[in-house]
C-alpha cells in the first residue's frame, strides 16, 4: 500500500495494490474510487483534503493496526 499527497492539487491518494486501473468513480464529489479488471477497489483519491480536514499535517500521518 502507498500513499500519496500532492499538496499543489490538494489531493490524496491512497494506491492499496499494483494491478492495472481499469475504471474510476467519483462516489462522492471529491472521492474517487479506481477499480481493476476484476472491479475491486485499488485506489482512493481524495481532493480539496485541506478542506475536508483543516487541521491535517499530512507530513505526519498516522495507522492504526489492529
């Protein structure tokens, strides 16, 4: 899994896999989803994240593993 930020585009990105993008859906505006050949979900995007999330620091972003 990697993860992406383009802070100029304001955008997200989160690539769960390496197989090809077939297809992309924005789900809701500013959340596209991108599926592979077999329709299973292999990137989101998220745009206007500033917006969304004011008091983000992307540059220290954590995970939960459970």
């Amino acid at each position: 899994m990697r993860m992406h930020y383009d802070e100029q585009a304001d955008a997200l990105y989160l690539r769960l896999d390496d197989s090809k993008i077939i297809d992309s859906k924005e789900v809701q505006p500013g959340i596209v989803l991108d599926f592979n050949a077999e329709q299973q979900v292999v990137g989101i995007e998220v745009l206007r994240l500033k917006e969304r999330v004011p008091n983000a620091d992307v540059r220290r972003l954590q995970f939960d593993v459970a």
